[in-house]
C-alpha cells in the first residue's frame, strides 16, 4: 500500500488549470491502483479555497468557473487529517 500525504499546492492543481496539473491529476489515479490513501492537512483546503476567492476577485476566473473547482475540491478523495 502507497500512502501519500500531498500538499495545498498539489491540491490546486487538482481544481485548477496551472502547469504541472497534468502531473499532479496522476497522484490520485496512482494512488488508488496501489491501494494508497491520500493525506492531506486540513489547512490545506482553506489555502486552496482562498486561491480560488482570489482569482475569481481578480477576474481571472468566472463565477461558474470557481463554482466548478470548489465543486472538484469538495469531490477530492483524500483523507483530511488535523494539521
């Protein structure tokens, strides 16, 4: 069994188009065909939240399109551990 505890950074990449998304879209698909469980601190999500806040006050993302990743973050399968 591969466990990985993967970072907010990652996270993002996940939820949003940035470079190395494609790399970082691998993790989860790896994981599972190893039988591994995705960690992830708790912060982490609220960092990824405020990203997502941020380009969409700065006009880089449309509404529907922050709706979109807040959707994909909340669908994330990882295990949310206390930081």
């Amino acid at each position: 069994m591969d466990d990985w505890a993967v970072d907010s950074s990652v996270v993002a990449k996940w939820v949003l188009a940035e470079p190395d998304s494609a790399q970082a879209l691998r993790v989860p698909s790896e994981t599972a065909n190893r039988r591994g469980r995705l960690f992830v601190l708790d912060f982490a999500i609220v960092e990824v939240t405020n990203v997502i806040w941020t380009r969409f006050h700065r006009k880089l993302l449309t509404l529907a399109e922050a709706r979109q990743a807040l959707s994909l973050l909340q669908q994330a399968n990882v295990q949310i551990v206390p930081g």
